[in-house]
C-alpha cells in the first residue's frame, strides 16, 4: 500500500488537529500569544516532503524537511518558545499523524506498516534534530546582539556614573548576580562545545543558553533603569504633553500585562468607567508609570488579584490606582521604597524575584515631573495600594 496519497488527502485536517493540540497543551504556553497561522507555520511543507518519503514510486524529499525544519526553528526563537515546548510539538505531530493513518496502516502487511513507522518516525525525528539546530542558531544570534547592546549602552553608563557616585557601589551590586550567570553559564557551554561537541543540542545546552539569555536581558533592563534615573536627575529628561486618550492607552498596557497575570493565575480587574476620557500628558511617560505599577504588583503578587482604578477628582486633577493581594510592605520600607536599587529583601519572593529595585524610583521620578503625587497604602500579608494623583493638563517644562 502507498500511505503517501493518504497522508496528502488528509494534511489539512492534521494540519488543524494538531494545531488544535499544540493550543489545548498547557506545558506549550509560548502559544498562548500566537496565531493560527504563527503556529502552523512551516509544517505543511514538513507533512509533503514526508509523503514523499512515503512513497515507493516518488524520489525522497529529505532536503525540504531539513529546510522546513530549519525555518520551524528559527521561527520558535523568535517566538519565545522553550526548547521542551518544540518536542512537545513534534510528539503531538507524530501522534496525530499516526491517528489519522490508523485505519489505513491496518488494511496494510506487516512489512508494509513497518516500513511506514519506520520512515515517519525517521522524518520526524530528523525534523526535530534540525529543528534544534537553527532554534540554537537563533538563541546564540539573539545573545550576540545582547552583547553588542550591552557594550553601547556600556560607555553611555560609564559617562553617566561619574556624576553620581553615591550610587555606583549600589549598581555594582546589581550587576554582580546577573554577570556571573553570564558568565558561568557561557564558559560551560564553550568548554561543553570543545569537548563534546555532540552534544551542542541538548536540552541541557539549550537550557543553559536560555539562562545567558535571561540574565542578559536583566542586565540590560537594569542598565536602561539606571540610565533613566540618571537622565532624570541630570535635568535631561523631557516631557513631550499631547491629547491623550486615557483608556486607549490603558487599555494598550493591559494587552501587554495580562500575560503575565495569566501566566500566575491571578485575575487582573479595571474599573475606569469614572476615568476623564482624554488628558493632556506625556503618553510614553504614563505607560511607564502604568507599565511598571502593574508589573511590580504582579511580581510581589502570588495568588489572588490585581486591581486598577481611575477616576476623575476634579477640574484639575485625576487619579490611577493599583491594588495587589501580594506580601505588602513594611511601615520603615515604606518610607524607602521609592529609593534607588532599595528592596526589603527579608520577604523569600523579593529574594527569588527579577526585579531592580528601579522600578518604583523611576515612577516616583517621572510623577514628579508631571507635577503629580504618589502615595503608597500598604500591610505586610495583606497586599499595597498604589495611588497616583496627576494633573488633566501637564504642561513641558522648559
């Protein structure tokens, strides 16, 4: 039997089971975020050429599955996957498949069945193998621009920490962690890749790349923190006031925060139906601040919910609350909270967590500059409340 013309007749429908299950996987969360189409991506042309293969009267197609399965992983990097997620994928490829083929593959002879898992499980596993290959490629890629980054943004922090001593010890500190898992982490992968380079594919290798990657992009968001800062009490940070419309850009930053609270299960709840409906303000600005209070209640936030109010207090004035069910704050850290790199490290998920110590500071410079206020009501165990109090007119400073 020649299951080839089977599997050609019956693509589209694998095709969409298996995006099905690729969605319906919660261990495949890169997904979450994704279109039909970003999903399905180069797998078409994977399930052809292995039609090919299938068949006895046609020529072996390896070279398009080596080439689709170099782009699946290029692609994968670029989406955020993890390495576990795309084996993940290819065994719920190899399980649709052979579900589909099921009825057919039991009309045929043993030899001709055992020829036939022999070839698809041959495809599969050397589409994974190539697969990894450009995913690694493409990590090792996206390391190497961080690098590149890191030493422009490098000579801009040297000029700037001149002028600020008091806080270069405070950012030595900082940067110590995250500098050292760059560096244990790329020497054992160079000394893996010399002496085993056989192994340049493996979870454990791509585990250890992913960790590099997430300490990099650490050290460069603390780098930027940093510069923010400085700009700010240098007197070089200007603000750019326009017609604004408030929810729009609320609701823009909840597009990108939800994933996060999803990602911990919390609830995220808005209530901004007092809100004045346009302000004149630094739009990029109020991201930050927006951006940043919702982060950091996310972060310190373990189960429960986060809750985002706005409202109108009068002609002049208007509001933004945050509000976590998170660890809370300390009475004395209260009053140090909107310092530089400070963290009331005491509680075990400030410890464990990714956060600068910026954050806060940075809000608390930027309200400053568009003439608002910040205020902070917390309890320890009981969760904080943000409050920023802003003017309907910011006007730019000269």
């Amino acid at each position: 039997m020649d299951f080839s013309q089977t599997l050609i007749a019956k693509s589209d429908a694998i095709l969409d089971q298996w995006v099905e299950a690729v969605y319906q996987d919660q261990q495949i969360e890169a997904t979450n975020e994704l279109t039909f189409k970003a999903v399905r991506d180069s797998l078409p042309r994977v399930l052809k050429a292995l039609a090919t293969v299938l068949s006895e009267s046609a020529t072996s197609d390896l070279q398009t599955v080596v080439d689709a399965s170099l782009e699946h992983g290029t692609l994968r990097a670029q989406q955020g996957f993890e390495p576990a997620e795309i084996a993940r994928e290819y065994r719920l490829l190899r399980f649709v498949i052979f579900s589909f083929l099921e009825d057919d593959l039991l009309q045929g002879s043993a030899q001709e069945v055992l020829r036939a898992v022999r070839l698809i499980d041959t495809v599969i596993d050397e589409a994974i193998a190539r697969c990894f290959n450009s995913y690694t490629q493409g990590r090792l890629q996206e390391l190497k621009q961080l690098q590149s980054q890191l030493r422009l943004t490098n000579q801009e922090l040297t000029r700037l920490v001149r002028a600020n001593k008091d806080s270069l010890s405070h950012l030595a500190h900082e940067l110590k962690t995250p500098l050292t898992s760059i560096i244990g982490y790329a020497d054992l992968f160079l000394r893996q890749q010399r002496q085993q380079p056989e192994l340049k594919d493996t979870y454990a290798n791509l585990e250890s790349i992913e960790r590099v990657l997430k300490s990099g992009r650490l050290l460069v968001r603390l780098i930027n923190d940093t510069l923010e800062i400085s700009r700010y009490d240098a007197g070089q940070m200007k603000l750019q006031p326009t017609l604004t419309d408030v929810r729009s850009l609320i609701n823009f930053v909840l597009e990108m925060i939800e994933p996060l609270a999803r990602a911990k299960e919390l609830s995220l709840v808005v209530e901004c139906e007092r809100a004045p409906s346009q302000v004149i303000t630094d739009p990029l600005r109020l991201q930050q601040i927006l951006t940043n209070l919702l982060s950091n209640a996310i972060r310190y936030t373990q189960s429960g919910s986060i809750y985002l109010e706005c409202w109108t207090i009068s002609q002049q004035q208007w509001a933004i609350s945050v509000t976590d069910s998170g660890i809370g704050i300390s009475l004395d850290a209260q009053a140090q909270i909107f310092n530089p790199y400070f963290r009331e490290v005491t509680a075990p998920q400030v410890k464990s967590s990714d956060g600068t110590g910026l954050g806060l500071a940075i809000v608390s410079r930027l309200v400053q500059l568009m003439d608002g206020e910040i205020k902070v009501d917390s309890q320890l165990g009981k969760g904080s409340t943000f409050t920023v109090i802003l003017p309907l007119e910011t006007i730019a400073q000269v």
